[in-house]
C-alpha cells in the first residue's frame, strides 16, 4: 500500500472513531438529561411515564395538532400515539376536539390541568438547561447550536426511517 493509501486509511479509521465517540456522547447527554428530568422529586410530572411526557409536551407545542402529526414527531407508532392520548385523556390533562375542517379528524390540545403541568415541565427543562450549559460562553452556545443544527439536518436527510 502506498503512503498515501495508508495515510487516507488511517484518517479514516480516526474519524470514525471520532464519530463513535461523538455520537456515544449524543446519546449519553440525551439520556442523562432526560433521566434528570424523570429524577427531580418534586418535578410534578413524576407520574407520567416517559412516552406520556413526549406526547404531553408535542400537543403543548403544538395546540390543534392531529394524532398523526403527534406521532410523526415522537417516531411513534400511532396506535401508541392513540392509546397515549386516551391514557393522558383520562387523567385530565388532554382533549380532543372534531376538526372543523373535517369532521372525521380530531386535533389535540391540553386540558387547563394539562397546561398547568406543561407550564411547570417547561421550567424545569429551562433551569436544568441553564445548569448544565452555564460553563459555556455565549459564543460557545451559539457554535453548540449551530454544529447540533447542522447534525440533526444530516441525520434528517439521510434515507430511512428518522
């Protein structure tokens, strides 16, 4: 093999190494947040199983959305995303109302008791954000966000299920 072979080889074989290591991070910071959302005591959404949080936070963002929708943006299935919502249903905190547009459609949105959980969620997620980025500069947040937008983008165009 010539040099300049094996010099491209070993790029290679470091930056996929790179990658591994990189996308292990991803993940790891993923669940490590998310399993610190779940771990605050007194977070008022304790009683919520991980897949009903997804679910109560897509309709919180997203007022009047579908069922579909829901499940196109949780990578659910939507006979989960259907039995979710009856779950959340029947724990006050979603409704459902017929679409004008077509009455064979329903939209999603958070009940009162719904909104007030959402609302509490969102500030825990904000001050647990804040704590973990507060060693980064604004330039460096600006630069995490950037290069994250840039992966997820990626990851969006690439063939396959996302």
């Amino acid at each position: 093999m010539s040099d300049a072979k094996a010099g491209m080889a070993h790029h290679d074989d470091a930056a996929t190494r790179e990658g591994e290591e990189i996308a292990d991070l991803l993940s790891e910071i993923g669940r490590t947040f998310k399993a610190q959302l779940r771990g605050l005591a007194d977070s008022p959404a304790r009683h919520l199983s991980l897949p009903q949080r997804d679910v109560l936070v897509r309709i919180g963002r997203r007022p009047g959305c579908s069922p579909a929708s829901v499940s196109e943006r949780t990578g659910r299935d939507p006979g989960q995303v259907t039995r979710l919502v009856a779950e959340l249903e029947g724990l006050d905190l979603v409704e459902r109302e017929r679409s004008v547009e077509d009455r064979r459609s329903v939209n999603l949105k958070l009940s009162r008791k719904g909104r007030t959980l959402f609302a509490h969620m969102l500030e825990r997620r904000a001050a647990l954000s804040s704590d973990m980025l507060c060693d980064l500069s604004a330039e460096e947040l600006v630069e995490l966000r950037r290069v994250l937008q840039t992966i997820r983008g990626r990851l969006r165009d690439m063939p396959g299920d996302p």
